[in-house]
C-alpha cells in the first residue's frame, strides 16, 4: 500500500521542473490568474503563484507517472477536468469538480474538502496531496489533514490514506510536518521555490494561448474513481445531530458526547434547526447578538433577519448562529463572544459558497426556547454576561 509513496519520495527529486513542464502548467490558469504571476500586487500574486505551484507539480507528477507502474492513475484536475461541471445543490454526494478544475468532495452539496492531488496506486489505493508554498498555510493544518484522511478512508473503505505533502519551502523542521511525518503513510516532497521557478519564465510568455487539454495514459477522472460505499451525508448529520440532543437533553453532558460511537466522525458542523419567536426571546435574554458594537433585542433581529439557525461546529462544540438578512443574499455569521458573552459578529455567508447557503436557505424554524437553552447551555465555548468562559471572564 505504501510502495507508490515510497517511491515517489525516492525519485521526486530527480524530475526537476523545467521551463517546458512550468509552461505547461500555465495552461491550467485563466488568463487573468496568468498575468497576476508577475503583479506588483503582493497578494494577488501569491496567490496566483499557489494556484500555478498546484499545477506544476501535477504536471511534474504526470511525467513521473509514466516511469512506475506503481502509480496506476493521476486524476484528473485544472484544465483536464470536465468543460462542463455539475453545481452544488442539496443531495449531491462525492467527488466534484469545480468550476475551474478544483477537485471537492461534497456532502448534501456543502464542499467538506478540496483535494490538491490525487492518485490511485497499482493496488487501487487512493492516496491524496496538499501542496502548499508557505509555511503560514499551516495554520489548521494537521487537524485538516486528519479530517480528510477521515472522510477518504470512509469513502473508499481505506484503513489507511497514503498522504503526499508537497511543498515550495522546506517545511521540514516545523513542529506540525514533524508530527505528520511521524506517520508510516505520510511523505513530505521538495521542490525549488517559486521565485526560483519564475526564473525559467518571462512575462511575454504569459501572452502565448497553452493548449488545454492533453492526452495522457495515465489521467484518469473522478468519475472512475467513484467511492466505494454509500454516501448520504445528510443521513449522517442527521444522526449525528439526534445524538447530540440525545445527549445533552438525558443530562449526561457534553463529555459524553466525545465518547465515540458508530457514526463515523466526518460530519464537522451540525445544524440544528431554525429558531421560532421564543428560542430567539430567550437568545436575547440569556446569549445577547453584538453586531458591530451595537446589542439587538427581539424586535431588531426578527425586524431586520427572516431567519435565526443554530450550528455547531465539531469536534470543539463552538456554537454558530446564523441571521437571514431580509433585505440581501446573505447570513451573518456570530460566533462566540468570549470577552462578554453572548456571540458576535465574525463573517458573512453568501450564495459563493453555494451548497452552504443552500442548506441554510432550506432550514426550517423547529427548535423552541426550552431545547434552545439547553443545547447553548451545554456547550462550554459560549456563556452568557457576567459569567466566566473560555478566554476570561
């Protein structure tokens, strides 16, 4: 199961990405993202430099595929994958693609993760890749690998995730890429930085039109490689939301609720319902709404919001309300106020994310003030005025 990342990490280094393989991946940017490669705009050209970073080093691993047969299929991402793609909506289960060739898994049409690199090994196997170029990128970096390898292992019934780190910098001396590298099926790979690479390119060559797509023996898409149990993702959230009320309404308490149980653990947000007239009262009472400084009563927030839904994420328990503004696509999120309790303004939620904003635009009101209390009441990350909690008082 391990040979083909054995493998890889044996001979990575000597395919060094040429000027002919770093031109090639330029075919898997839009024109706009080509031309950021050489901005004067810092941000926008790192991040038009990770999106091409993401690209050579699929095309380093396409060439690489075809001197192994270990490496049995490379699937398809960037300008390989479909011209056409299928948009979120609620029910979709699996693998996606996006509109511009990033490849998602889905659950009931909310994206639960984005897979940089993927591979099936001479077994069948699937094995996965993040490819990064800073080292700032690994803020949650840990938890977020052991949730994918989670969810794929689920997937395709893999004990086992094979995970490929790939990265522009060396990284290998952080505490985070230690602690991954002590695990048999992980690997961390190395190549020159992007400001190296840049070197072998000018910015007339951004104005040549690359080809698209291209033949390959080994390219494979994410329709071959469908996952090998039954995928309901809302069955599982459901599930898991019954076990929490189950939970915290016998009294046994939040501590309970981390002991596992045969739910598999890839559902990271639970939405509870939406809140009626009374749950939002007794909001307002006890866990007050700050937004932008300013505290909302009851008759400001069903005033100015059509909807009031209550979430939260796992495996913390961080509790998350979300407000429907009435006049404009969007929910607010409000998280926690650690300082002074109750929860405040963090971000707002739009119809970009799509099959987010269309699971919240399906919520229902169903949760009433007395369930409402008790749910907040259990989970230790928000408290109400005056009382100690997480963060001081």
């Amino acid at each position: 199961m391990l040979q083909m990342i054995t493998w890889l990490d044996k001979n990575f280094s000597s395919l060094q990405p040429t000027r002919a393989i770093i031109m090639r991946a330029l075919r898997h940017l839009r024109p706009a993202d080509r031309k950021k490669l050489f901005s004067k705009d810092i941000p926008e050209m790192r991040t038009a430099e990770g999106r091409w970073f993401e690209a050579i080093v699929y095309e380093m691993i396409l060439d690489l595929s075809l001197q192994t047969d270990l490496i049995h299929a490379v699937v398809a991402r960037g300008a390989d994958g479909p011209s056409r793609v299928k948009r979120a909506q609620l029910g979709q289960n699996g693998l996606f693609y996006s509109n511009i060739g990033d490849i998602k898994v889905r659950g009931n049409g909310q994206d639960l993760a984005e897979i940089d690199l993927m591979l099936v090994d001479h077994t069948g196997t699937l094995t996965f890749g993040e490819i990064i170029t800073s080292p700032a990128d690994l803020k949650e970096f840990e938890e977020e690998i052991h949730y994918k390898k989670q969810l794929l292992g689920y997937l395709y019934g893999q004990p086992t995730v094979p995970f490929l780190l790939i990265s522009s910098v060396d990284i290998s001396r952080t505490a985070v890429v230690r602690r991954l590298l002590k695990e048999p099926d992980n690997v961390l790979l190395t190549t020159a930085t992007c400001e190296n690479l840049k070197t072998l390119i000018r910015p007339r060559d951004l104005r040549r039109s690359p080809p698209r797509k291209i033949r390959h023996a080994k390219l494979a898409s994410i329709s071959s490689i469908a996952p090998r149990r039954p995928f309901d993702y809302k069955q599982l959230h459901d599930e898991r939301m019954q076990s929490i009320i189950a939970g915290v309404t016998s009294g046994k308490g939040i501590e309970e609720l981390g002991v596992p149980d045969e739910i598999p653990p890839i559902v990271k947000k639970v939405i509870f319902g939406g809140l009626y007239p009374s749950a939002i009262r007794m909001l307002d009472a006890r866990y007050p709404i700050h937004i932008k400084g300013k505290t909302h009563d009851p008759d400001a927030i069903q005033k100015q919001f059509s909807k009031v839904v209550l979430a939260v994420n796992l495996p913390e328990y961080k509790p998350i309300i979300y407000l429907r503004r009435r006049n404009k696509r969007e929910y607010l999120k409000m998280v926690p106020n650690n300082r002074s309790g109750g929860f405040k303004f963090e971000s707002r939620r739009t119809p970009h994310m799509a099959g987010f904003y269309l699971w919240l635009e399906s919520v229902k009101p169903s949760l009433g003030a007395e369930l409402t209390r008790e749910l907040l009441d259990a989970f230790p990350m928000v408290h109400p005025p005056g009382t100690e909690g997480i963060g001081g008082p």
